[in-house]
C-alpha cells in the first residue's frame, strides 16, 4: 500500500507523516484491498483540515474530509470517517453477493431546453469545468461507488457492458437515475 502526506500551507514533519502511516496501517487489516492512500494536511488560521483518498480494488475510491482544532485530531476523524465507508461499502458488497438483486435504475430521457438570445436582459452564465477520470464498470458497481461516496451526487463512468459514457446519479427520493445516451 503506498501512503503520500501532502501538506497545504504546512510543512510536513516526519512525527506527523509517521502518524498518517500508522493511522491508516490499521484499517489495511480489516480491508486488504487499499491500493493508495493519499492524505491532504492543511492549516487555515485555526482551522485543521485533514483529507484522505483511499483508492480501494474494483475502482472503488473512498474520500472524507474533517476540520479541527488539532491536526492529529483530524487525522483521527478523518481516518474513522473513511473506516466507516469502507466498512458499509465491505457490508454492501457481501450482502450483495450473498443475494443477487438488481439495482433500482430509471432510465431517463433527457431534454434540452434553450432561452431566446434576444431577450431584453441577457445574463451572463458561467459553467464551471471538471475532469473526470471514466473509469470502465457495471452498473451495479457504479451504484456501490456512489453510495460510499459523500461528497459527489453523480459518478461519471464507461458502461463495461455498453463500451459507452454513462451518468449515474443519486434522486432526491433516494433512488438512482442511469443517463445512458443513444443517437438520435
């Protein structure tokens, strides 16, 4: 497992890398399948932020975020936080094994709507821009990647059975939305 200690606005010290290391060497036990871990410090005023990126196998990536007063206080709870992801994404897998059920999906069709470029108040828009990396999978493990994650409602992804670009996203109802695009 290879484990990186980034800092922002902060040096990091050999104590402070050492205690990530043995923070994160216990939750390799429970769950053996941890690729990388990568830890983000930062120090804003009085504020402790501590991030962590766990890239587990079968492209599940865990993230979890936690500000305090003290730095090894927000490692503690940033590492408990991701513990617990693991923890139900590990639930989620043996309960999805032990009984095979599908997923709960609604294929949507999408509309476009445009606004009239001669309207008497134009307002400027601005779109903001983000990369993501499509990682080829099922569905059902792209529901599992979903479901572990807090801070994403959509998970961009290749459909392994497709070979195409698909959206999945969490509904306000709980459910999921599969956006699968065809050609019209």
């Amino acid at each position: 497992m290879d484990i990186t200690v980034t800092g922002r606005h902060l040096t990091i010290t050999p104590a402070i890398e050492e205690y990530a290391r043995k923070k994160v060497s216990g939750i390799h036990i429970d769950f053996p399948r941890i690729l990388d871990v990568h830890f983000i410090l930062e120090v804003d005023k009085y504020r402790q932020v501590a991030e962590v990126v766990m890239h587990c196998g079968n492209h599940i990536t865990i993230e979890a975020r936690d500000v305090h007063e003290d730095l090894y206080a927000a490692i503690d709870k940033v590492v408990d936080k991701a513990e617990r992801q693991i923890r139900k994404y590990k639930t989620r897998i043996q309960d999805h094994r032990a009984r095979p059920r599908k997923a709960q999906l609604r294929h949507l069709a999408e509309h476009v709507f445009t606004h009239d470029l001669h309207e008497e108040t134009p307002k400027s828009q601005h779109i903001r821009t983000e990369q993501y990396a499509c990682k080829p999978m099922f569905v059902d493990e792209a529901v599992l990647q979903l479901e572990v994650q807090d801070k994403r409602d959509f998970l961009v992804f290749m459909n392994a059975e497709t070979d195409k670009l698909n959206v999945l996203y969490k509904r306000r109802n709980g459910d999921f939305g599969l956006i699968d695009p065809t050609l019209a």
